[in-house]
C-alpha cells in the first residue's frame, strides 16, 4: 500500500479552507501492523477515510498493491474499515451486524455462522451476540465494529481507534489477541490511534502526524531512540522528554552547555566525539533533550532540588528544580528523598539528544542525525 504525496483540504472554496492532510507520502509492506499516531484532529481519520475511499483525496495518488485505488469506491477498493464512530446498523443485532459484512462473500449460513463465533470469541462478544446496538455499552458496540471489519477479507484492514472505548484490562487483553490475529493471518493493518501504548504495542511501524504533516515514520525503537524532530522527540514517551534551550560554549576540550549563563551540562570534549563537538561549536543554540530514564541521579553533574517524589506503583517519577526550570528523573526503584532536599543530577554524553533551534534532530548520543556532516 503506497499513499503519494497525498493531501487534504476540506472547504477548500471556503474562505479559510481546513488543510487537514499535507503532502503524506508512505509505504506499507504486506503483511505489516502500521499505526497512525498524533493527537487528536492531526489528521488520522482524513488519511484513513481516503485511503478507504469514503473521502475523495484533494491531491496525490493511493495504491493498493501496484493498483492505483484513489478514484475507485469504496466497494472496489478491497479495503475492510473499522470507524471512529461504529456506525452499526441499528435495527440489526450484533451477530446480523458482523454478518452483514460477509454477505457480498457469498458464503453459506454455516459457514458464515462459523466466522461470525470465531470473530465474536476474539472479541469477547459471544453472550452479547444477538442484542441490538442500542441496548450494549459503547464498548461492546464498538467490539461489533472492529469484528465486523475483521470478519472480512480484504487485502488492507483499516482500524479507526477501535480500542478507545474499553477498559483498560479489556483493552490491553484484546490488543494482545487482535495483533496475533493480524499476524497469525498475516494481514496488512493500519491502526489507527491517539495512545502510544497501544501504537508501540500493536505496530511494527507508527508514522507520527501533527498539523497534517507526517512527522516520522519509522519502528518504536527508532522513534524512541532517534526522533527525527523535537516534536517527535516530546511527544514519544511517558513522562515525556526534558528539554532545555542552550548555548552551546566549547573550549579548552570542554564543552559547556548554558542556559542564561548558567551551565546545565558540561563535557569533556573526548566524551561527545568529534562530529558532535564541530556540531556544537558551529552553533548559537540548539535544545537539548534528555529523556527522564536518561538522568543519573545522585553521582556527580549538576545542582537540583526535588520538587515532588511520586511512586506510581512501578516507577519512581521525581522532578527537580533545575537551571531555570525542572528536570524529571523516572527511576526503577523507590527513592527516599522529598520536597527541597538537594540532589545533583547527570546525564551521559551518549543519552544526549541534541535539537536545531528550528527543531529538527542534529544528534542522538553520538550518532549524528542524516545530514549532518561530522
Ligand atoms: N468533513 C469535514 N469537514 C471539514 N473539516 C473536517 C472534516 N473532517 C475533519 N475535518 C477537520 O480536519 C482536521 C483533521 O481531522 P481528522 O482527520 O478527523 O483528525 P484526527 O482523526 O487525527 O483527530 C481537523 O481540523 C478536523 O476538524
Ligand atoms: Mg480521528
């Protein structure tokens, strides 16, 4: 599945037209779990719509295996959607409902009958089958969309939120049962979602969108460990990313990194490597990013001050006042201190992301960002 340079523009005649998808370019293998993840109004549901068809896109192109679909409706796209709002039938019970979907299959009653209960089992809707829409809680209805896409066959599963209404046990069960039912039938999937657990969960690539603008697309890991933007960067991972605006000053085979005047942190030239020091030096500000699992607490760098020390059960969350702001410090076990005791905390050279002022990645550690020269 390849979506070109496609965009979105609705009310496009309107005096302020909303440009909801910009320019989206990308490639999904077959057999692949991709997630479409950004918050809310960025653009997911527009992008899964004219992937689907139920939206016309304004510019660029959709194929489908080598088969361009952007002008074809919906039915011959070969696309099976799960949507945002379920949008079941309601005079239809759930078990008509799912079925209902397998009807241009052709099947006999047994056979449909049999993918209907394998679909509901997956689910957990077996009890709730022959209720109607309007008398089963959001969560069940929404279980019935998802089945009802799932039920199918199709070359391309398109899943928009299909999780948000559920609990979090139930979620985190039928997460876990609906990637091994993608894989084991090795089906191509593009999810859908607004919570970076179930995309980290669920997909072996997210791409990340903001403003209509297609951010990132790249594994878990990567995103995590080379975000190609400060967007990216903070918006990946929980607590989210510290960042600090500094002046990078090198000399006498030290690098000093300072806020106001004041240094946050400071390296020995050797300690970053040479690519990343020429980097520095050519420099008026860059932002630098530590993620709080980054941050050594209590083994030499620089003065902090608790703010709060929370345990949330499996972590520790401890922020502290530092330079001119905070710095938050996740730690695997419970920590003694509390508010106004004195810590130093550090962060090592290679745990360092270093941002252009205008946002995009020069560094990870040591690894330059493409494009960088050394
Ligand atoms: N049918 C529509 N008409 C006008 N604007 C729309 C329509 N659908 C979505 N939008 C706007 O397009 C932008 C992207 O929306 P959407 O694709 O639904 O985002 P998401 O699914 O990421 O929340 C938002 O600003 C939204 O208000
Ligand atoms: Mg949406």
């Amino acid at each position: 599945m390849s979506l070109r340079s496609v965009s979105k523009v609705y009310a496009a005649r309107a005096k302020n037209p909303i440009y909801a998808v910009r320019d989206v370019s990308l490639e999904i293998e077959s057999g692949e779990i991709v997630a479409l993840l950004g918050s809310s109004g960025c653009g997911k549901t527009s992008t899964l719509r004219m992937i689907a068809g139920f939206e016309a896109v304004t510019q660029g192109e959709i194929l489908i295996g080598d088969r361009p679909v952007h002008s074809l409706p919906p039915a011959r796209r070969g696309v099976a959607m799960a949507f945002e709002g379920y949008s079941l039938y309601p005079p239809l019970t759930l078990r008509e409902n799912i079925a209902f979907a397998l009807k241009s299959e052709k099947l006999g009653a047994a056979e449909t009958s049999r993918r209907v209960d394998e679909i509901a089992r997956l689910l957990e809707l077996g009890p709730h089958l022959d209720r109607y829409p309007s008398t089963v809680s959001a969560g069940q209805q929404q279980r019935a969309s998802l089945g009802r896409a799932l039920v199918r066959k199709a070359d391309l599963y398109l899943l928009d939120e299909p999780m948000g209404q559920l609990e979090p046990q139930l979620r985190a069960v039928l997460r876990g049962r609906l990637k091994r039912y993608l894989r084991e039938h090795g089906l191509t999937a593009i999810l859908v979602t607004h919570d970076q657990t179930e995309a980290n969960a669920l997909a072996d690539r997210i791409a990340v969108m903001e403003g209509g603008v297609l951010q990132q697309f790249a594994s878990p890991a990567t995103l995590k460990n080379e975000p190609a933007n400060l967007y990216v960067g903070t918006f990946i991972g929980e607590p989210p990313m510290n960042v600090y605006r500094v002046t990078p000053i090198v000399e006498d085979g030290r690098v000093s990194l300072r806020e106001n005047g004041e240094e946050l942190f400071g390296y020995a030239a050797s300690e970053l490597g040479d690519g990343l020091v020429g980097l520095l030096s050519a420099r008026r500000e860059v932002v630098v990013g530590v993620r709080p699992a980054d941050v050594a607490i209590g083994s030499g760098g620089a003065p902090a001050k608790i703010v709060t020390n929370q345990w949330i059960g499996d972590q520790t969350h401890l922020e502290s006042a530092f330079g001119g702001g905070v710095i938050v410090a996740t730690l695997d076990s419970r920590f003694a201190g509390t508010g106004g005791d004195a810590l130093t905390v550090d962060v090592p050279a290679d745990r360092l992301h270093v941002f252009a002022a205008s946002g995009e990645a020069l560094a990870h550690g040591h690894r330059l960002a493409a494009g960088e020269a050394a």
